[in-house]
C-alpha cells in the first residue's frame, strides 16, 4: 500500500479506533469510548496508520508502571523491571496482509529502542 502515515492517535481518531476494534472484538476485548479514553491517556505508545485520510489500523501498548487491570499486563509487570507491553494491534480487513502491521510493529521497535 502506498500513501500510509503513522502518527500518534488523537481523540479525533477514537470513533475510528472503537469501528476497528469492533470488527475484531472476537479477538479483543470491547472497548467503549470511555475506556478507549482512559487507555490513551495512560499508553506510551498509541499509534494510527492512516491511508488516504481514514484510519485503517493501530496498536496500544503501555510501559511498567502504567494502571491498567489486564490479567496479562500484570502478569509482566510482576516479572520484568521494564517492558513495553503490546494490548493490540488491529488492521482493517482491507488492509491486512500488505504490510500495514508490520509497519506498526517496525514503528514501536523504533520507540522501544
């Protein structure tokens, strides 16, 4: 896909987010817009790829020491001093398997690094 951008997400992208979310919550957990806002606030790494000015994918991931209840985040923050823990990365359907993902994983390495 050409014409992507990664940026940070900003709340002008949360009815967005919560569609992609939405599509893939089989896989996820539901995320209202409240907590969606909660989530954001608290993340270290909130990020968007946009194509052609719509939202297609983004990635949620938080650092040690960050309130969040997932039984997974606790499960690293109990084992390591330091991490960056990935809540979830989700691509539109119309995106997948062209590279959308990888870019945002290459863009948080980036971050962590």
């Amino acid at each position: 896909m050409t014409n992507l951008e990664i940026r940070d997400a900003r709340a002008a992208d949360f009815d967005a987010i919560l569609a992609l979310n939405e599509a893939s919550v089989a896989l996820l957990s539901p995320l209202s817009p409240q907590r969606l806002a909660q989530l954001h606030a608290q993340s270290a790494l909130h990020r968007v790829v946009e194509h052609e000015g719509e939202v297609i994918a983004f990635l949620l991931a938080f650092r040690e020491g960050a309130d969040y209840d997932s039984p997974n985040y606790r499960w690293f923050a109990q084992r390591y001093p330091r991490f960056l823990y990935v809540d979830r990365v989700v691509v539109a359907d119309a995106a997948r398997g062209r590279g959308v993902g990888t870019l945002l994983y290459r863009d948080m390495f980036e971050f962590a690094a």
